[in-house]
C-alpha cells in the first residue's frame, strides 16, 4: 500500500481523473480537456499534438478527429498511444500510456451532432494534415460542404472516436522546492487488477 491521501485518494485511477478534470473545469482559463496525444509514425518516429479529451469512461479516455489525419493514420498502424493532461492553474498533471480502439458507433454519432453546425460541416470540409493552397480554398470547401450537406449533416465515415485503454496512468502534483508527489498505476493487461507505486520526483 501506498501512503495516498487527499487528491490521490481513491482506489480507481479514472475516478481520480474525473475528480482531478471537475477541479480543474472551475479554474482552467482555457480548454480544461487539451491533452497532449503522442503516437508513431512508420519509421518509429514520434508524433505529438494537443487534441480535446471528450470522455473519462470507466476504463479508459476517448477523443476525436478525422481517420485520414496523420494520427488517424498512425493510430490506424500502431494501435498504441500515450497522452498528458496538464493543468498550470491547478499544478497537477496526468500521463497515460496504453492500446487504442475506434469508436464509431453510436457515442461517435452523438457527440457529432452535439456539436456546433459549423464545426459539424468544418469535419467535412478539412482534408486533415494534407497540404492547403490557402485558407481561402480551405473556407471555399466548407462553404460547399455546407450547401452540399445542409443544417443536419451526418458524421463522416472519416470522422470518429478513439479510445485509450491504459495499462500506466500516472497522477504528478506540484510540491514545494520541486519534491512533487507522483503515483505511478500499473496493470499487466486492460483486464488486470492496478499496482499503485509512489515515484521519486
């Protein structure tokens, strides 16, 4: 066991999370769910970009984005990622690490239509990490796009959910003079009970 209290208090990693992301709603400035997303390329080199977590779910973390974007694309050939939740205002941050699988059913249907109009047709209209002439072809496209597809389009087949199954979470606090806490959670497999291990700073 572990000498957890206070904000690492719990015995299941993703309600922490979802405690941890609740805090930081209320004092965030901007985008409390920007999440760092690192995956691989073919040759084995890194990739990494900030996306908009979506979903804390019981077992794992989901977002979205376009299938044909360089991630899609590297998701698709190595289904293995590793994220990080940092929040400046609340000095804490979340690592994880584990397998992918894509949501496109029905949670990926719902979340589209939730979203603004525009945005909805922008999916359509973004032909996502391909070279653009100029932003004036990109507004052109989604101007078409939005007379093609009207006020209730329907989400794109290219257009979906990933969902991160850790195997390692990891939950950083800020300390003073830079001794920070850190509890580091394992599993062999996604079916697999957690090991909880405080980390040296």
């Amino acid at each position: 066991m572990t000498d957890r209290s206070g904000k690492f208090e719990g015995d299941d990693p993703f309600q922490i999370a979802r405690r941890w992301m609740a805090e930081a709603e209320t004092t965030e400035i901007n985008d409390p769910t920007a999440m760092a997303l690192s995956t691989v390329d073919a040759s084995g080199m890194p990739n990494a970009r900030m996306v908009l977590l979506k979903e804390i779910e019981d077992n794992a973390f989901v977002f979205f984005t376009n299938y044909n974007s360089a991630k899609g694309q590297e998701l698709a050939a190595n289904a293995k990622a590793a994220l990080v939740i940092h929040w400046k205002s609340q000095r804490r941050q979340i690592r994880a690490r584990g397998t992918v699988t894509i949501e496109d059913g029905q949670q990926a249907d719902a979340y589209y239509a939730s979203r603004a109009l525009k945005s909805r047709i922008g999916a359509w209209a973004s032909r996502q990490s391909q070279p653009l002439k100029s932003r004036e072809t990109l507004m052109a496209e989604a101007a078409k796009m939005g007379i093609k597809h009207g006020l209730s389009p329907k989400r794109p087949e290219f257009w979906g959910g990933f969902r991160i199954t850790p195997v390692e979470i990891e939950f950083w606090a800020d300390g003073d003079f830079r001794l920070h806490d850190r509890f580091r959670w394992t599993r062999e497999a996604t079916d697999r009970a957690w090991d909880v291990t405080r980390l040296y700073p």
